[in-house]
C-alpha cells in the first residue's frame, strides 16, 4: 500500500493543524511548518484573506517539497464594517491572544442591536512557490454577549452559527466541522487534490 501523500499546513498554529487533520482523515499525511526547522517566518502584509494564504503558500513552497496548504480566516462583523477581518488574530492588540481579542469585540458590540457576522476562510495550494489554486469558505451568525462554551479558539465562544442556538465553543469540534467555514474551504481543497495530487 503506497503511503499517503504528504499535505504541509503553512501555518504553527496547533489548533489549526489538528482542526484540518481532523477533517482530513487519513487521505494525507498532514504536517506543519513546525516539523521543519528551515520554514521562514510568513509576515502577512495583505489586506486580504487572499493575499496572506497567498504569501504563506508559495513562501513556505519555495522552501519544501509537495502540496503546501495555507489559509487565513477571521471574523467579519457587520455591525463594525466587516472589523476585524484579516485583523482577528490581533483586533485585542496582541497577535494571538484570544481573550483580549474577544473582549474588545464584546466592547465594540456594547449596545448594537445589528448582530450578524459571519467567520470567512480562503485557502490557497501551492508548489514550488506558485499559487495552484485557491478556495473560500464562509459560516453566516450572530455575535452573543456573553462568551458560552469551552471548546473551540478564537471568536468560537461569541459565534452562534446559523440556525443552532448554542456557539461554536459549545457544539464541539464534531459539529463545527461539518459546517464551518473551514470545513467548506478544504472540502474544495480536497476535492481539487483528489483529482490532481
């Protein structure tokens, strides 16, 4: 039996790597940067989803061999002009804090009677440094005002997805998977390198 191909996550973010094995299964051997000490580090200087998966799919495929995978994914709120978008990770002022960046989301929600937002994902495949192709996602919600749940990252404990009633951090990563925004962008992924991997 050949083994599984092999798919690299551009990303050193442990959640996220064990989100896309999880929905991955075993059609690929799924790793991280962090299993290969010559990764550089990606600045993301886009101003869109797009443009950050782009500069951390061909970035880290210049460096290794095969599929590279990359994805950039935030909350988009209506009522705060599409904030914090390609700004999530950081909307607290400390890139990858997760509290502080639900708290200043719960501040500048104060109040707001327009609660729809929606968890946006685009993903990009790339070898040898070009982008093959590309992928959205996208999960439609609410924000609450109270943080429920322990399971999940990110924005997950204010996010009610479209019709459920309790959030992402409360239905759990069995849930989440089947309808989140990056369960619908790799879905594609999948799809595209089922086909030409």
């Amino acid at each position: 039996m050949d083994p599984a191909p092999r798919l690299i996550i551009a990303t050193r973010n442990a959640h996220k790597t064990a989100e896309i094995r999880a929905m991955i299964g075993d059609r690929f051997e799924v790793l991280d940067v962090t299993s290969f000490l010559e990764c550089p580090e990606i600045e993301e200087t886009g101003t869109t989803f797009l443009e950050n998966a782009r500069l951390k799919a061909e970035g880290i495929s210049r460096v290794l061999d095969g599929w590279v995978l990359s994805d950039d994914s935030g909350l988009e709120v209506d009522a705060l002009g599409g904030a914090p978008g390609v700004w999530s990770s950081s909307f607290g002022g400390e890139e990858g804090n997760h509290a502080l960046n639900n708290a200043r989301l719960l501040r500048e929600m104060e109040g707001k009677a327009e609660r729809r937002a929606r968890f946006r994902c685009t993903m990009v495949l790339a070898q040898s440094g070009k982008e093959v192709a590309h992928f959205s996602g996208t999960v439609e919600g609410a924000i609450i005002a109270d943080a429920r749940g322990a399971m999940g990252f990110g924005y997950d404990p204010l996010f009610v997805p479209e019709g459920h009633t309790a959030t992402f951090a409360e239905l759990g990563d069995e849930v989440k998977n089947t309808l989140s925004h990056r369960a619908r962008a790799l879905t594609q992924a999948v799809e595209f390198l089922a086909g030409n991997a």
